[in-house]
C-alpha cells in the first residue's frame, strides 16, 4: 500500500516548517500525484483490489513516481515482468495499453523505453556490456531512482533488490570491505547514467529535429539533475550516515547493504534531498535557494501556456522566450546551491566528492 | 448440476492459518458450503484428528482433509493413523505425494485418498505423466487439481488440459488461486480467471472447487463469485454471442449482421420468441481466444442454469425491442420471425 503523500514527504515538510516558507508548486504536485496514481488505480486495476496478473508489477517512472505530477504530466509506464513465459502477460499488456490510450492520458515518447513489457532477467543481467542497450539502461536506472507502482508492488521490489545485489555482490572492492568503501560499480553506473540523459539529449536534438528541446533542456536542468544527486547521495549515504547498531557481521553482509538502499532510495528524490540538506545542516538560505528554484520550475510546467511555450520553440529563438530564460536563471540558482553544498569546506560530503565524483 | 451451481468453497488454511476452529466459523457466517480443513502443517494435525469427531460440520455440502505437507516429527504411520478419523467420516484425505514413503500403508484409504499434482518445487506429481507413476503405485486413489499449481508448471495450459482429459474420472476436488512463480499464493487474478476459464468445460460440474486464496474474512463472497465466474464463463460467453448478431457495435454492420442471420430463420421458420431455438442457430466464437476449445451456443445452452436461461432469454428479448425500433423495415420484412415482439 502507498504510503500518504505527508508521510511520503515528511522531512520536505519539515524542511519547510524549519525555513517557515511554502513552496506551493512542490505541495500542488505532490497532490496532483495522489490523485493521479488513484484514477490510475480505478482506470487499470480490477474493482475488487485483485491482482492484474501474477509474477508482474505495473511500474510508472517520471513525475508521477517522484511525486512531481503537474496537469500536463506525460505517462511513462512498463508491465515489469518477473516469471514464468506467460501469454497472459502479453494479454495484461495490451488491454493496459489500450485503456490507457482510451483515457487519453499523454502516453510515453517515441524510444520505445516505456508503454512497454519489460523483463527482470535483463534488467538484473545486462549490466554493462555490449548487451546494455540504452533501453535497458534506463529503465534499470529509473527502476533504482525514480518508480513506483500500482497494484501488486511485490515484483517491482524483487527486481530492485536483485539490481542491487549484482551492484554489490559483483563489486570486487565492495565485497573486499563493504565497511570502508563506496558501492563504486553502482556509484559509477549513476553517474554514467547522467552523462547518458545529457548526451541522449543532444542526439534526439539531432534525431527529433529539435523537438521539445526547450522543455527536455528544463527537464535536465532540474528533474534529471535532481535523481543525478539523489543516486550519488545513496551511495555517499552509507560513508555520511552509516546503519547504526549492527555487529560487524550483520554491516558487512550485501544484504544489510541491500536492505539500506532499498529504504534509502524508495523515497521521492526531493524528499532524499531535504533529508540530506538537514542531516547535514545545510544553510537555510541554501536550503531555501534549492527547493524554491525547483518550485518554480513545477510551477511553469504546471501552467499550460509556458508548458507549451517550452515545448514549441525552436532552439535558436529561445533566447527570445521568456519562460525559458526564467527556466534557464532559476536553475542556475539550483545547480550553484547544490554545488556551494557538495563542495562546504571541512566537510566529508566534500571530500567524498572530491575523490569519487569525478573519477 | 448445472456448471453455475458448482460447489465452491475454501481451505482452513487460507482464511485463518492454524486455526481451523476460526475459519470453519466464518466460512459458515459467509454460508460458504464447502470446506477443506486444513493440517499442512504437521502441528495441526493431531488437534485436527482429536476435534474432528466433535465439530460442528453442519451445512457443509463437501468436506475434506488436506494432510501435512511434510513430516518432520511425525512418522508417515503416524500421520495415517491420525487420518484414519477422516476416513471414518468418509471425509476425502488430500496428501501431496513426495510425503508418501511407501505406497503400501496408504492404500486402506482407498478412493478417499486424494493425491494433489503439484507446484514446480516438488519433484514428483507435477505433470501427467508424473501422476500417472503415482497412480499405477496407488490404482484407487483420486486426483485433487490444483489448477494454480499446473498452470505455474505450464501457463498455456497444455499441461492442465492433459492432466484433466488422462485422470477425468479420478477427479474428486479442485484447488484454486493465484500463484506466482515463487510459489506464492493470493487471490485469483483477472489473468488467473481467464487461464482458468479455458478449462472450465472439462472440469465436470458436480466437483467442487476449494479455494485457496488467503483472504480477509470480508472478501470470502467476493472470491468465491469471482472464482464462480472463472470456472462457469458460459453466461458471459453466450451474452457475446448474441451481441454479436444483435448488437454489433459496427455500425456500419449493424443491421447487415442482424438481416443475415433473420434470414437464416426465415429459412427454418424459428421466431425470435422461440429463445431456444435462436440461441441454438446463432454463429459461436467469437467470445472465445484462438486456443480454446470451441463450443457451439446450444452447448453453452445446456452449461446454464433456469436462472441463467431466463436472465439470458431476458436480455435477447431486450435487444430484438430495440432492433425492432432501430429498423421498422426489417420488422416489416421478417413478419414471421418479429410475431409476438412489441
């Protein structure tokens, strides 16, 4: 069961009551994401709280998994598969698809990552490698950083953990001293996955004829960033704040580790962020830069003319729009908080990017 | 029987695990009328043994006792023996067959020794062919399908086809649920129910069906219709067939459809009055998937109970009204086959 939108977002909410400030395109989306995941409920799951389909979890991503959905949101989706080869599936799939198209909800883009059957076995498998395509990849990322689901959850979860134990178990130096280390292999994977969405941005620049490049250049600068840091945090997470109250044993076991990232990650990444902020005492008027640049941002794709102001221009005249060049300030204002936080001097988040962020 | 009145009912063990007393008392407020008690685990066994003589059983049409699922502290004599109320009741013991040791001590049993086909964690009894080994050792025994169980082995159902077409006359109850590939049981799903409904025909309607979906006490009715719709779809399907020819959402088609088939009536001189006879004639399949086993509407027909019959009958009449509306000129056309339909 889903928890409640102020339990999932507990430590924004006191970030928030600490600044005495209200950042209301962060609460409307939360809201707008509650209501979305209900209709999603009644639109696709039976009456009667029964499951759709054994050994599958009906998995979204974007917006809506990060508690982020605005009006506009689009709907990216998979039937996440975890069993035996069953037609039903493919059955499941299908009327999945089509009552979502009936719905006329905005379906997923053109890459054929999402509305789409997905397979444990080569998100677990593939990793690294010829074999690891872009698809695979970045479902797998976004399975880690940001998704949710409805209905049965169980397979969604199983396919996390046994991500992560192959981040784990087959990280050589890992293995060698969980204790003292960084889970590098997954580490290295997140930020792989960063320099992937930026490159892949200019290629369906290239590829798209610059459309949406307006708005997938915003989303980079905020929502794309924002599970960058989340990823990097995770695995920085077990050097700032190790478990506590665990025998040696039980720390350096991969599934004390696994149990921890699993936690860690399965909340919104702007609730990890405001924890994060907290925990280390970040600077109020940081804290405040941060999460209000980021409000702004939710609020332009929340309103329809700017959404679509930032989805029509064409990149050489976007210097013209003022919705993109508020876009462009206010995640200047974003990216230099966070970046005067990571790098606070004397302190070991400083240090741990300074020896693993860059190579 | 009609297929619509099969017995359906649940396992102890779904609805209160260990505690049989608990279940047997909300199977009967929910008026569930069969029942399975349950003593997968070895510990309850003997409590069960003791109690069973005293139990109140009453309006309970099916009763049976499922055996532990393992010994471990208990010899295979000894979990016989503790059985042996059951029998004495006539109650039909179901065992899963990789805890028998040796064939020899079970068969007093007899045709009340049911042998269960199993999950794919077991080595044994999983497919036809497995059974049949173990029937050749045990020739009086019974089977207990669980379709969960051959559906996890094979979801196309070739497997749960074969096993219920080779043992159908040894066939004395049905389990059901869902199950996942770990094994793991829950409620029937919508993919379930439709993998279960492609079978339903060969599972003959006098043997009931005990789910073992662990449910809340609340939802107990709400699994057994559901399960009672999987395993009798055939109001549902003869309901698609007759939209087919009287209600065809083509519009286009519409009243090409319907001219084709009064003129099929016209030749046989049946009124659209004589419900039987309509049913009888209308084209069937295309309520069914490619895989299934085609039946003809007048089979579907005789699957039905008088309720179902007359709900059916009902709703034709409905849709000839408002046929007759839609096109005056076909009421005027076919005069013989519109008598009677104001």
């Amino acid at each position: 069961m889903r928890l409640a939108t102020e339990r999932r977002f507990s430590r924004l909410t006191e970030l928030q009551e600490k600044l005495q400030c209200k950042w209301p395109s962060i609460q409307s989306a939360m809201a707008e994401t509650d209501r979305e995941l209900a209709a999603l409920e009644k639109l696709l799951l039976p009456e009667d709280g029964r499951p759709l389909v054994e050994d599958a979890s009906l998995v979204f991503f974007g917006s809506l998994a990060r508690g982020e959905s605005t009006s506009q949101s689009d709907l990216d989706w998979i039937l996440l598969i975890d069993g035996a080869v069953d037609a039903q599936h493919f059955r499941t799939f299908k009327t999945t698809q089509k009552r979502i198209a009936d719905a006329k909800k905005l379906g997923p883009g053109a890459t054929g990552t999402f509305g789409d059957l997905a397979f444990a076995n080569e998100l677990v498998h593939r990793i690294g490698g010829q074999d690891d395509t872009n698809i695979n990849f970045t479902r797998r990322m976004l399975l880690l950083l940001e998704s949710v689901s409805i209905g049965g959850d169980e397979v969604r979860k199983l396919v996390i953990r046994a991500i992560l134990n192959r981040y784990l178990a087959d990280d050589p130096s890992w293995t060698w001293d969980p204790d003292k280390r960084l889970p590098r292999f997954f580490l290295n994977d997140v930020i792989r996955f960063w320099r992937t969405m930026t490159v892949d941005f200019a290629d369906k620049y290239h590829d798209q004829a610059g459309e949406k490049w307006a708005l997938r250049n915003a989303k980079l600068r905020f929502s794309r960033r924002l599970i960058l840091m989340t990823g990097i945090l995770a695995c920085f997470n077990w050097k700032l704040n190790p478990p506590n109250g665990l025998s040696e044993g039980e720390r350096k076991s991969t599934e004390t580790a696994i149990a921890h990232f699993e936690v860690y990650l399965g909340r919104p990444p702007l609730e990890i962020l405001a924890d994060e902020l907290l925990r280390t005492r970040a600077h109020d008027d940081l804290c405040r830069r941060v999460f209000s640049a980021y409000d702004e941002f939710l609020g332009i794709l929340d309103d329809e003319r700017s959404r679509n102001e930032l989805k029509e221009i064409p990149r050489d005249v976007a210097h013209n729009s003022p919705t993109f060049q508020r876009v462009r300030t206010v995640s200047h204002q974003f990216r230099d908080a966070l970046l005067t936080w990571l790098h606070s001097p004397n302190t070991l988040l400083c240090e741990l990017v300074k020896q693993y962020a860059l190579f | 029987m009609p297929y619509s009145d099969r017995i359906i009912g649940f396992s102890t063990g779904a609805i209160a695990k260990g505690d049989f007393r608990r279940a047997l008392a909300a199977l009967r407020r929910a008026s569930v009328k069969a029942v399975e008690l349950s003593a997968l685990r070895e510990d309850e066994l003997p409590e069960l043994s003791r109690s069973l003589p005293r139990l109140d059983l009453e309006g309970f049409e099916y009763v049976s006792v499922h055996a532990p699922s393992k010994f471990s502290r208990l010899t295979q004599q000894e979990v016989i023996d503790l059985l042996g109320v059951a029998a004495a009741h006539r109650f039909p013991i179901v065992i899963h067959p990789d805890t028998i040791e040796s064939p020899e001590p079970w068969t007093p049993f007899g045709q009340l020794l049911t042998i269960e086909n199993m999950d794919k964690r077991k080595p044994i009894g999983r497919t036809s062919a497995e059974l049949q080994e173990l029937f050749e050792h045990l020739p009086d025994a019974r089977l207990c399908f669980d379709v969960a169980h051959a559906r996890q082995i094979d979801p196309t159902m070739v497997e749960s086809t074969q096993i219920l077409r080779d043992f159908k006359d040894r066939i004395c109850e049905v389990h059901a649920s869902g199950l996942t590939a770990r094994s793991t049981h829950g409620p029937i799903s919508t993919a379930a129910s439709f993998a279960y409904s492609s079978l339903a025909h060969l599972i003959p309607s006098t043997i009931p069906i005990i789910l073992e979906s662990p449910v809340d006490e609340r939802l107990i009715s709400s699994e057994i219709n559901f399960a009672a719709d999987a395993f009798s779809p055939w109001l549902e399907r003869l309901r698609a067939d007759i939209e087919d020819v009287f209600d065809l959402r083509v519009a286009m088609l519409r009243k090409t459809q319907v001219e084709h088939f009064l003129y099929t009536l016209q030749m046989t001189h049946i009124r659209l009055d004589d419900f039987e006879s309509v049913v009888s004639q209308l084209p069937s399949g295309g309520a069914f998937e490619s895989h299934q086993v085609l039946m003809t509407a007048r089979d579907l027909l005789g699957m039905l109970s008088e309720e179902q019959k007359y709900q059916l009958r009902d709703y034709l009449h409905q849709l000839v009204r408002r046929l007759a509306a839609e096109f005056p000129d076909l009421k005027s056309r076919f005069r013989e086959q519109f008598a009677n339909v104001e």
